[in-house]
C-alpha cells in the first residue's frame, strides 16, 4: 500500500525540516555565545531561506498524506471482485428469460421429418409431439440457461451420497451403465476426424453399416409391400401414443365422430394411395383442399342452364365506384397485325378490367392549340384519343395500369380479332371533340372593296352569331362578316381586302361539336345455349347493315366525272391614270398608237399599169437577183464548210502544243528536283554549296 511517490514525498519533508531544525539551532548558539550582532546580521541574511525550507516540508507532507489517501481508495473497489463478478453473472443467468420456454413450453427439439413420419387427422392435420429418445434429448439440451445452486454443504452425508452414483464406483441401473452408454453415444455421435491427426474413428455401427453395405449388394431388397405394412403399422402406433397421450377420459360423441371420420380417411388413403387424381376423383370425389365454394348472388338463369364446363370462369371483384356508367377519355393506337384502320362510329369490342362491353368511339386528335379534332379514321403508325360511353374503371397513380384492347367486330372470324391498345386518361367529359364545317356563299352586289354575300345562312339569328367572323374566296382574298340584311333571309354584308368579282366563292371555316354516342351493350355470350356461344352478335356497322341489306350506295352526281364547258371570258383593257403614266419609266410606259383612219380616196395613190417592155425589164431583173442570191447561199455554205475544218485543225494543233508543253514543264520540274536533291545532299554533308 505505500506507493515510490509517498515515500518521495516523505522523504524531502524530512530532509527539509531537518534544514529548518538546523537553522534555528544555529540561532541559538550565537545567541547563547553573547554575539547580538552577528546573531542579527546572520538572522537576516538567512530568515528568507528559513521560512523556504519550512513552506517546503509542509508541501511535501501534506502531499505524502494525499497521495496515501488515493491509493488506499483506488485499491478499496478491487476487493471482493471475483464475488462481485459471480454475483452478477448469477443475477444475470437467473433474470434473463427463456423465449422458447415461455412460448412453446417446454423445450422440445423439432421431430426429423427424414425418418419418421408425421401422424394426419382426417387427412387434412399433421400431429407434432416430442420424441423421447437419446437423439432428440441431446439436441433439446438448452445450454443457455445455467442457475447455479449455492445452497448445498458438502460435508453432509446426504449431499456426498446423491453424487455417488456419478463415478465409476457407483451402483448403476442396467441402461445406465457405461458399455450401454458408450453404445448409445456411438450410435448418436457415429465416426469422427482427428483434425490435428488426420485420423478418421469409426464406431462399431459405423463398420457394422460397412458390412451391411457390402451384404446388401448380394440380398434383394425387401418387397414393397413389407414396407408398406411396416409404415402403416408405425402410424398406427404413434396414433395410439397420440390418443393416450391427449385424450380426455370420457369419450363424448364428437369424439366418436371424429375417430370414425379418421379411420376412414385412413382406409380411403389406403386403398386409394397409388392412384392419379383423375381416378381417384370418379370414386370418392374431391377431398377437401381441391376445391373453394363461392356463392353469386343475382345471376341469370341462362347462365346456369346454359353452363358449358369447356369455357372456364373468372371471378373478379369490382370497386363501389365501378358501377357507374360515364364518359371515358383513352388513348389508342391501332394494332400493326390488324390490317385495316378503324373508323369513327363503328362499334367496338372492349375489353375493359372485368367487363367486356360493345360501345360507339369517337376518334379524334389534339391541335397545337389545344383543340381536339375529329378523326374520321385512326392514324396508321402514330397514337390519337378516344372518347367512349361504358362504366367507369378506377384509375391510380399509374395510368398504364389499365390495358385497353378491342376487337374488330367486322373481321372476328376471319382476321386477326385485336384492332388497338390503348389505356384510359380520365374519366369525365372534360374534352370537347369539334368537326370542321365550311360554309360556303356567293356574292350578289357588289360595291369596290364591299359586297352584299348570300346562300351561307337561312336567318338573321344565324348571321348574328357569326358576326365579325373571318371569311375567305376561293382566289385567297380575305374579309370579315360585318352586318346580317333584311332581305333576303340569310344575307350579309361584308368587307373584303381587294374587289370581288361576281363569279367568286365565299366560304367560311368553323368548327362543331360532336357528341359522343350513349351506347352500352355487355357482351353475354355465357348466357347462350351450348355451342352458340361464339355466334354472339351485337351491333353492326353501316356497311354490314348495307351487305345483309342489299343497299348500294348512291353516287353523288358532284362527285361524278363530266365534261368541263368553260365560256370564253373576256377581260376589261388595262386602264393606267395618266399621273401614273408620267412616274412610270420610259419602258414601263404604255407605246400602244392610235390607229389611223381610213385614207380619203382622193389621197390615195393609183394603181400603175406597166407596158410589156417594162414588165420584161422587171422580170429579167427578178432573175438576176435570184440567181445572185443562190451564189451567194453557195458561197456561204462552203465558206462555212472550210471554216469549220479549219476550227478542227486548230484543235488539234492547240492539243498538240500544250502536250509538248506539258512534257517540257516535267523536264524542267524533274531537273529543278534533281538539283534541289544535289544541293541538300551537299549541304548536310558540309560541302560548299553550288551558286
């Protein structure tokens, strides 16, 4: 307990009172030597390292004394601490719980399904209990739970002899002797390896298998049906354990119930194990676990008389919100391996979450401002919209969820059935689907830049609608309705950019909104009867109405090709003011003169009548002209002739000189490179360079 710093601490505190003592025994001496004055001179000289010394004693030793009080209480919490750790271990074992002890308890180890088999209650339970031999006790061993008993005295009689039949020199039972024992562990524990020598132990039933491995090899194996009986056997006896083990002592009548239900189910198991499904079905019916009841309320005869088995059904549950009928708002787009495009109007299967329904869609597209246009056919490669009437689906956060896909009623028998995929967008009629509708007028009056139009509208009300409307020519001039007339019903005045000619046309472009058609029809093909189950038809097409009818559709006689007869029209001559005329250019200005008048008689001039000299004069002179004229065509044409020989001469002349010219540039380039080759070769091998 006295540390090396406690005994520092004392020892300076010694030393340093042992200086101080020394002083003042000097002080005395000179004191008693009757010298004052040098007491008084040595008493100041010295009194500083005096009261040094004494500060330093005292330090020292109330340190030694602090230091001794730590360790002693730093070394109070190491006794008893081996008690102390025992305690808590103990505290410890004893407060921590066993979990498989309070759920299941007792702790039972799990039965091994490899060798034994499970006992079954009416063919439907399996029963589980505990197994009571050497194995399974060994493997339940729970090592986690360890209470220690302090209570017992050693010297006591009682305690020596209760742990006396634990040695060798103890009385044993005859399954609770040492070979037995020894027997047991090598039948639970078998062969082991010595991992640090390599060598492998085997028991005596580990060489016992050997053998029986190699007499096995020579006898047959046992006959099925031994085993079979042995099995049964087995299970009749766990059954047997089972009811002595759980049974009450008074049988009521559903117990009774219940073991003749078992043993039955024990013969059908029996007699009826090694055969198929199918088979085993015809005899007994289906067992429990084959089959669910589910009872429908609500449901039409038809489909009961009607049942046909080759056409299995589906059930499926529906939504408290999937019962109303709305507006659907989709997006689809045409299947590649349907060979036609689909058509607005037509009727449509739709398989849609559980139902299957007929309805009318309307095919459309949305503008780049928003608008969406009726489509009167799908598009062939791209998706559009759909609007359709039919009950509600919910929708989540996933719109693709919900899988659209029709089939063509038009090409069911024949064609491939899937027209378009598509998904639903939305369930209300927030859009509003519009057709382009052109009306067309002529004008009647005309007056500069505004004219009076007809035949667009059949009232005045009609006309105020549309007031302020932007309308249009065939040519491309442009205007804008203004104002409806009294009379005629249906006219209007309008302005236009540019004068309108009477044989013009006046259209004016509008959009319309279409309504989509109300048209529910459930397909009910369970309802038919056995074999007309694919004949289901439902709403047709205008053009299976017009085939099954005999109707041929009649042509349109603007449609029809006929000869054109156009009127010559003749045009008003060009009018230019004449102030535009004198701010024209002079090419730009009109040349056209004035066409002269008839020439009076009097200043006409007589006919001449030749006398036959003359005429011979004239006709000799004729001839000597043409004669001239056809030599100097000659002339020309052989002047012509020569020239162009000579054009082709010069050709050849001009190609030969700028060959001879080409050969002498590569003479030259090749005796410049050769130099140029001289002089670099000198030069790197530091020979004065040619001038």
């Amino acid at each position: 307990m006295f540390t090396i710093p406690m005994f520092v601490c004392f020892f300076f505190s010694t030393a340093s009172s042992i200086s101080s003592a020394f002083y003042f025994f000097h002080f005395n001496l000179l004191y008693q030597h009757k010298r004052p004055e040098n007491t008084k001179k040595y008493i100041k000289s010295n009194l500083k390292n005096v009261y040094t010394l004494f500060s330093i004693s005292f330090g020292f030793f109330f340190s030694g004394i602090y230091i001794f009080t730590l360790s002693t209480g730093a070394l109070c919490w190491k006794e008893g601490l081996q008690q102390k750790a025992s305690e808590a271990f103990l505290r410890q074992q004893q407060a921590a719980p066993n979990l498989r002890k309070m759920v299941y308890g007792s702790v039972v180890a799990a039965d091994d399904s490899e060798e034994e088999e499970e006992e079954e209650l009416g063919g439907l339970f399996r029963v589980s209990r505990p197994q009571k031999s050497k194995k399974t006790q060994a493997n339940a061993l729970d090592c986690s739970h360890f209470k220690a008993d302090l209570s017992h005295n050693w010297d006591l009689e009682e305690m020596l002899n209760s742990i006396r039949d634990c040695f060798v020199t103890g009385k044993w039972e005859e399954g609770q002797d040492a070979a037995t024992l020894l027997k047991e562990d090598e039948e639970l524990y078998g062969d082991f390896e010595d991992l640090e020598t390599g060598q492998v132990h085997k028991s005596h039933s580990g060489r016992q298998d050997e053998d029986d491995d190699a007499e096995e090899t020579q006898v047959k194996v046992e006959d099925e049906e031994v085993q079979k009986n042995k099995r049964l056997e087995k299970k009749r006896r766990l059954k047997e354990r089972f009811d002595s083990e759980y049974d009450d002592g008074e049988a009521t009548y559903f117990d009774d119930l219940k073991e003749e239900m078992q043993k039955q189910a024990e013969l059908n198991r029996a007699e009826f194990e090694d055969m198929d499904d199918e088979t085993r079905v015809q005899y007994e019916g289906y067992r429990p676990g084959m089959y669910v009841r589910i009872e429908v309320p609500s449901v039409p005869c038809e489909f009961v008389s009607n049942f046909d088995p080759h056409y299995p059904v589906i059930l499926g549950g529906l939504g408290s919100s999937e019962g109303n009928v709305g507006y659907l708002q989709m997006r689809l787009k045409k299947h590649r391996w349907h060979d036609r495009i689909l058509k607005t109007r037509d009727p449509l299967i739709l398989s849609l979450g559980w139902r299957r329904f007929q309805t009318i869609p309307l095919y459309h597209i949305e503008d780049h401002n928003g608008r969406h246009r009726l489509l009167k056919y799908t598009p062939q490669h791209m998706h559009c919209g759909a609007s359709i009437w039919g009950k509600t689906q919910p929708l989540h956060s996933n719109t693709g969820s919900v899988l659209l896909k029709c089939d063509c009623v038009f090409f069911v028998q024949t064609n491939f059935r899937i027209a378009a995929t598509g998904v639903v967008l939305d369930l209300d009629k927030s859009v509003t689907i519009v057709k382009k509708l052109k009306l067309v007028g002529y004008p009647y009056k005309i007056f500069k830049n505004t004219c009076f139009i007809k035949g667009m509208f059949n009232t005045v009300l009609e006309v105020a609608k549309f007031e302020g409307a932007s309308i249009r020519t065939v040519s491309g001039v442009r205007g804008q309705i203004k104002k409806a007339l009294s009379t005629p019903a249906g006219a209007y005045r309008a302005t236009f950019e540019d004068r309108l000619l009477m044989s013009d046309i006046v259209f004016l472009r509008s959009w319309y909104p279409v309504v989509v058609p109300q048209l529910y029809n459930p397909v009910t093909s369970l309802l038919l009867p056995v074999g007309q189950k694919d004949s289901w038809a439902g709403m047709r097409t205008v053009g299976q109405l017009k085939h099954d009818l005999g109707i041929r559709n009649k042509p349109n006689t603007d449609s029809l090709y006929k000869p054109v007869v156009r009127t010559q029209r003749r045009f008003n001559p060009l009018h230019i003011p004449k102030e535009l005329q004198k701010a024209l250019p002079f090419k730009s200005k009109p040349k056209q003169q004035q066409s002269r008048g008839k020439t009076p008689r009097d200043l006409q001039r007589p006919g001449v009548i030749r006398e036959p000299h003359e005429r011979k004069v004239i006709a000799l002179l004729q001839a000597l002209s043409t004669i001239n004229n056809y030599k100097k065509k000659k002339a020309h044409t052989v002047q012509h002739s020569k020239h162009k020989e000579f054009l082709q001469q010069k050709t050849k002349q001009e190609e030969a000189k700028s060959k001879r010219q080409k050969e002498l540039r590569k003479k030259l380039y090749r005796a410049m490179d050769q130099k140029d080759q001289k002089r670099s070769r000198s030069s790197l091998k530091g020979a004065p360079q040619e001038s």
